[in-house]
C-alpha cells in the first residue's frame, strides 16, 4: 500500500502494535523539540519575534498527518503548560499557562490547526506538488493567523486599535512568511521526488 504521508513513506508504520506506538512517541517527540529549537531561533533585526516555528508546524502537520501532526502541537502546548521554556518568548519567570494565555494564545491554538488541516491536505496528495503545497501552506497560514489575531485584538484592541493589532499581529509577519512558506512549499515535495 501506499504510503498517505511522508513520514510514513520514509518510516512505515509497524505492524505491531507496540512498534507504531514507539514510532509515534519517538516522532512527536521530534516534533516537539523541533519546535522548541525553532521558537528560539530568531531574527534579531525583525520588528517582532521572527522564529522558524510556523515552518515546523506546517512541515510536521504535512509530513505526520491530521491526527499525528495536531497531536504533536497538542504535545508541545502541554510540555510548554507544564513551564518549560519552550516558547518564542518565555522564559524561566515567564512560562507555562500564564504565558499562553498572552497574546501568543492565539497563535498557539492556530498551529493545532494549522496542523491539522495540512495533515488533511498532504493525505489527499497535497504535498506532491509545488503548487497544491503552497496552496496547502497558504491555507495553514490563515488557520495560525485567524485565531492568533483574534486573541491579540481580544487582549488588545480596546486599549490600542485594531490598526495596532493588524500591524502587529499580522502584517509584520507576512513577508517572513511568504518565504518560509516557499521554503516548505519546495522542500516536500523534493522529499518525495527523493523517496521515488
């Protein structure tokens, strides 16, 4: 049978029982500390905190599939909740739930998402083609942003305007974005050319 996701092409699911279950631990596992690493990576000279961490979540959600990909950010919410130091901005004062419900709240619940559907759109063969990949990517971006500006103009629109929230909540962001997700647009479906 073919493999639906990229992960399973380049590790196939065992046929135990016990074998899938490590296989899924040990990706999500990944997974996490990926996302970690890339929430510390920043662009010092970006107006606001530039990480790689929407390239992970994309690539993870595309590359594991619905259930494992929003399973894995489920993960790393959970391993942030419990106050490591795992987000953009956290640190060992600030950490754990009181930092996710911050402005990054949103963009938290986003990547669930995010995941979730890019998983979705990589098993129906999404994640073949450049083109259906962007598209994927493009779709999985709207699904960080929409919560994520939401919840910062929750917090924040009253008090600075929504001009600020947009600004500062989106369009700071776009043009980072636009090549991260040209970045994953090309990268998987190269894998796959790599795997045939």
């Amino acid at each position: 049978m073919a493999a639906a996701t990229l992960s399973e092409a380049y590790w196939p699911k065992s046929d135990s029982a016990g074998g899938s279950l490590l296989r899924n631990v040990l990706l999500v596992m990944a997974g996490v500390a990926a996302m970690a690493i890339a929430a510390k990576i920043r662009v010092p000279f970006w107006p606001v905190p530039m990480t790689m961490q929407t390239f992970v979540v994309l690539t993870v959600g595309a590359a594991y599939g619905a259930r494992l990909g929003a399973g894995t950010m489920l993960a790393y919410m959970l391993v942030g909740a419990m106050g490591f130091d795992i987000f953009t901005s956290s640190s060992a004062e600030t950490n754990g739930i009181a930092y996710m419900m911050g402005g990054t709240g949103g963009y938290l619940v986003g990547f669930v998402l995010a995941a979730f559907v890019l998983g979705k759109l990589a098993q129906a063969g999404w994640d073949r083609s450049v083109p259906k990949m962007a598209g994927a990517m493009l779709i999985g971006n709207a699904l960080i942003y929409l919560p994520g500006v939401l919840w910062l103009g929750a917090l924040y629109a009253a008090d600075k305007g929504w001009d600020w929230v947009i600004k500062w909540g989106l369009t700071n962001f776009i043009v980072a974005d636009a090549l991260k997700l040209a970045l994953a647009a090309a990268l998987l479906p190269l894998l796959w050319r790599a795997r045939r």
